[in-house]
C-alpha cells in the first residue's frame, strides 16, 4: 500500500513539474523563412494575393487533394479564403497591402488563437520572407511539445511553400507563349513619329523614354490620339538600325516640330500575333511570322510594327506582359 502511495507520489509530481514546465514556455512564437529569389518583387506579389493561386504552391493543401476551399473577393484589395480539411477548418485574410513589398494577413484555425502572416517581398535585397507570429494557450503549448515545437512543424512547410513559389515562378517567367492571329487588315492610320538610328538592343529603352516627348506633343497641340504607341522597325538583323517611334492619331496634322513628322499608314493585309510575358524570347515570335510569311509567298513592303499593349510602363509584373507584332505585306501577282 505504502509503495503504491509512493508511486502516485511521485506520478503527481512528475505532473506537477510537466505543468509549470508548459506554464512556463513562452506564448509568444516567431516562425521566419527566407529565400533568395531573382522572381521581380511586382510579380511575387500578385502571385502571393491572389488565394486561388494558393493550391499550386501551399504544401498543405497539396497534401488534403480532398480540402475544400472557397474563395472571397468581394474586396480585391483584402481578399480572404476557407479551407475544410482532414485536419480541420479555417481561414485566411489579407489585412494590410503595401504593394509590391509587404502583405499582412490573419489565419484563424478551429479551436487555436489567430496567428499574424507576414509576407515581405525584396524590401532590400533579393530575399522572400514569409513570418508567422502569435500566442499559444495552454493546450497549444501542449501538442507542441509533444510535437517538438511552433518551429520544428511549421518551419519545414514554409521552407517548401518558398521553394515551390520561387520554382513555378521560374517556370511561367521562361515559358514560351505566343498566339498566331494569321491575316489581319489593318486600316488607314495617320500618325506621329520620331526616327532614331540605334542598336536594336537599345530600342525598348528609348521608346519608354522618349514616349512621352510624343504624348506630351500630341497634348499640347490638341491633337486626339487614337490608339497605343507602337515602333516602326526593319528586320532587327543588323548592328545598328533607323526606326520610328510613333503615336497614332485621327487627322493629319502639320507638325510645328522638327523633329516629329505626321505620316500616313495606308490600309494594308497584314500577319500579325500576340507575344505574351518577358521579351527575352520575342525574336522567337518575330521568326514565327516570318516563317509564315514565307509559306503564303508576300512581298514585304513596310517595316515591322511593334504595338505594346501592357509592358512595364504600364505594370512591373512580366507575367502580364502583352506585346503585338505585325508584318504587313502585300501579295505577289
């Protein structure tokens, strides 16, 4: 009898110091990833925002396939997402936005305190950081012990999720993506342009410099545009080339300048094609017309049109990017 007294002697007080052991672990918890990424900040960020891309790169719903997940934009700034799985059921929303550098959000999980999400994005140098915080109960202080810590479990699917955003980034940066719009007539345009003689490496510089000496020309003489800008340029096949860049606009005008001419763009035939993101492949897309050129068996007359539909003057994000080539012609008789 004396023994088993003694026992649950020491049993309780084994308890004991197991409590003030978990009383005495800290409530607070910090859980930081980084990772070294050459991913352009603007694009990492409408990547990380928008929750319906979260399935291709989140390490735990790719482990529930079964995970239900709903989706809520009614605020496209601050949007939120549920999740329904094996493990239980939550949600995160995004909180605070500073575009393209930070995003906050708060996860809520049945039965646990919410946690604080931080994203920063290249801030200072070419690192990702994605950072939980919170304050664990009693209970939560409890499983994590038995399950070595905040750190040791949460750590690991951050270092993924990282891995996996900077890889599938990597990917669509590089991917190759180009539509064939076939024949096109492309109607009688008057225009404005500026002619350069350059390297052909050196025309998309120039043109997001000097685009708004026309813009700026156009505004102060009244003149009413009528479409976007585009380069007027010959195969980009030698060392240095004379091209035009030019603004489209709805009457002749008798230029007061110089330097900026009005011409006219007589109706045409035309093969035209949409090259979609980063321009690293967009002689690609040039060959791909030309080859189709050669099938139909045109004469060249015009110069190659180049007509930038969203590039980064308009949005820092490659992956956006939208930029229509052109190869007028006329048939040979």
């Amino acid at each position: 009898m004396h023994y088993i007294r003694f026992i649950i002697g020491v049993l309780f007080f084994i308890f004991l110091i197991f409590l003030l052991h978990i009383k005495n672990i800290p409530s607070e918890f910090k859980i930081k990833r980084t990772i070294t990424t050459s991913i352009p900040a603007e694009t990492l960020y409408k990547y990380i925002h928008d929750f319906e891309q979260w399935p291709e790169w989140n390490p735990w719903i790719q482990e529930d396939p079964e995970m239900k997940l709903t989706f809520d934009k009614t605020n496209s700034e601050l949007p939120s997402y549920k999740w329904y799985g094996k493990e239980g059921s939550g949600s995160v929303k995004t909180i605070t936005t500073d575009y393209p550098h930070q995003i906050k959000q708060v996860m809520l999980f049945d039965g646990f305190n919410p946690a604080n999400i931080s994203w920063y994005i290249k801030e200072d140098s070419n690192t990702l950081q994605w950072t939980m915080e919170g304050e664990m109960d009693f209970a939560m202080k409890i499983f994590t012990l038995m399950s070595g810590s905040m750190d040791s479990m949460i750590g690991p699917y951050y270092e993924r999720g990282l891995k996996n955003i900077n890889q599938i980034l990597s990917n669509k940066l590089n991917e190759y993506r180009f539509k064939l719009i076939e024949n096109e007539s492309l109607q009688k345009q008057f225009y404005l342009n500026k002619t350069y003689f350059s390297k052909p490496d050196k025309i998309d510089s120039i043109r997001t410099a000097d685009s708004k000496i026309l813009l700026e020309y156009a505004r102060e003489n009244k003149l009413q545009t009528d479409g976007i800008l585009f380069t007027l340029t010959p195969r980009l096949d030698s060392i240095a080339v004379t091209w035009k860049l030019a603004l489209p606009i709805k009457e002749y005008h008798k230029s007061t300048n110089p330097f900026i001419k009005c011409r006219l763009m007589r109706e045409r035939k035309s093969l035209s094609g949409i090259h979609y993101g980063p321009k690293d492949k967009i002689e690609t897309s040039w060959n791909t017309l030309y080859k189709k050129i050669d099938e139909i068996n045109p004469k060249l007359q015009y110069y190659q049109i180049t007509r930038y539909i969203k590039d980064a003057t308009f949005d820092k994000d490659p992956l956006s990017w939208e930029t229509e080539l052109i190869l007028p012609y006329k048939l040979d008789f």
